[in-house]
C-alpha cells in the first residue's frame, strides 16, 4: 500500500509544480525554492509526517522533504539546547542531501567534461 | 506589416505546449522516482536491517549519485526537458542543477568558476528552506506548542 501512496504523493507534488510552471511565468528555479519553503510549512503544520508516513519514499524523496528535514532538525535542536539548538541543530538532517550533492557533483566535475 | 498583425503572426507560429499532456506526463514520472525511492527504502530496510530514517537517508544519496552521473553522461538535461516538473520537484533536481553547473563552469577556474557558480541554482533552495524553517521554528517556539 505504500508504494501506491508513495507514487500518488510524489506524482501529485509534480504535477502541482507543473501546473505553477505552465501557468505562470516562475521559473525552475523558484519552483523548487517554492516547494522547499511549501515542505517547512506543511511540516510545521505536522502534515509532511503524515505524509512520510503514508508515503515512504514518495514524500521523502522530494524536494519539500528538504524543508521538512530543515525544520525538523531545527526543532529538536532547539527542544536540546534552546535557542543555540535552532543554529546548530538546523543542517543535522538536511546534511545528506546537501553535503551528497557537494561530493558527488565535485567528483563528477573531476572526471567528465561538459558535453554541449 | 504593422505591429498587431505580426504579434498575430508570432501567437500563429509559436510552439503550443499542451498544458494537460505535462501535467500527466510529470504525474506520471514524479509518481515513478516515488515508487522507486519507496522500493530502495524497502530493500535496503529488509537487507541491511535498517531503520526507515536512515534507509530514507541511503535512498536520498543513491538518487543524488544517480542524478549526478546521469548528469554528467548528457541524457539528463534531455530528460529534464521531456519530463518537466517529474525530474525536477523530486531531489533530482536539486542534484541535477548542481552537478550541472559544477560541470559548465569548470572550464572557467576552479575558484572564478566552478567554485563561485557551485550554488547558483540550489543556493536558493538553501537559502529560502533555511530562513523559512527558521522563521516557522521561531513562530512554533513563541506560540509553545
């Protein structure tokens, strides 16, 4: 059952950001900031958790899964070591994606030359 | 030709997108990076013993490697383009906008370029996650929920 959840989950998110893409004049760019900024506030409401939840992979491998990793992070940072906790707690669970995209883009740099 | 008369004529010629067959077309391939990030989670929770957070973790890094090589093998910008907001709301734009620039701007030095220009598109994701989070956590402290 997860697996049907994860692919209405992630096809629902994608076919949102393609409406936004089609009918306005957003940009790449802004859609994904977007859908980041969407991801905090559906975690601050405690829907994104409902949706990892439901959905597994489908709502944890999206990019508003970023937002949700963000907040979270900086939530249990602050319930740790108050206020200090939101600055060093913020990026513990984003990391892997940031830090993932970091080594493996600069790995990938190394090795390949652009093709045009 | 006057100027109403040629806009006509561009409007005439321009490519129209069917806006339906896009959305389907991104509901369908985000659907599938779901389903198939679901499958890793699984796989990797019932071969490696894993819990389902750290297993999500595993799934996230194996996509953005994924997204990465795809990246740098040339077919992924044209996948982009065929698949729309499918590959790019999943983390595989994140990784894929990266990567990319990584890529075109390492002919232009390694600090000038591909140094300065790493960030250009994900910086914003960054950014905005970070001081939306942060706002959205301040807020939840202040209410005490």
């Amino acid at each position: 059952m997860t697996f049907i959840w994860a692919f209405l989950i992630a096809g629902t998110f994608c076919a949102i950001g393609q409406i936004i893409l089609d009918n306005t004049k957003l940009t790449p760019g802004h859609i994904t900031s977007l859908f980041t900024v969407i991801g905090s506030i559906l975690a601050f409401f405690g829907i994104y958790e409902k949706l990892i939840n439901l959905g597994g992979g489908g709502a944890s491998s999206i990019i508003s899964n970023f937002g949700y990793l963000l907040y979270i992070g900086a939530l249990e940072g602050y319930e740790k070591l108050g206020i200090l906790g939101i600055f060093s707690g913020m990026l513990t669970k984003a990391s892997v994606a940031i830090i993932g995209s970091i080594v493996f883009a600069s790995i990938v740099a190394l090795i390949f030359k652009p093709k045009d | 030709m006057n100027k109403d008369d040629y806009q006509k004529l561009v409007k005439k010629y321009e490519p129209k997108e069917n806006k339906l067959e896009n959305t389907i077309y991104a509901f369908l391939i985000g659907g599938l990076v779901g389903f198939i990030a679901e499958g890793l989670n699984v796989l990797l929770m019932n071969f490696f013993n894993l819990s389902r957070i750290l297993a999500s973790a595993w799934t996230c890094l194996i996509i953005i490697l994924t997204a990465s090589l795809f990246t740098a093998f040339g077919f992924f910008d044209n996948w982009m383009s065929k698949a729309k907001a499918g590959l790019l709301i999943p983390t595989t734009g994140f990784a894929h906008s990266v990567s990319s620039s990584a890529l075109d701007y390492k002919k232009e030095g390694l600090i000038t370029g591909l140094g300065s220009n790493f960030f250009k598109l994900a910086g914003s994701v960054i950014l905005y996650g970070i001081l939306s989070a942060f706002i959205l956590v301040i807020v939840r402290v202040i209410i005490g929920v």
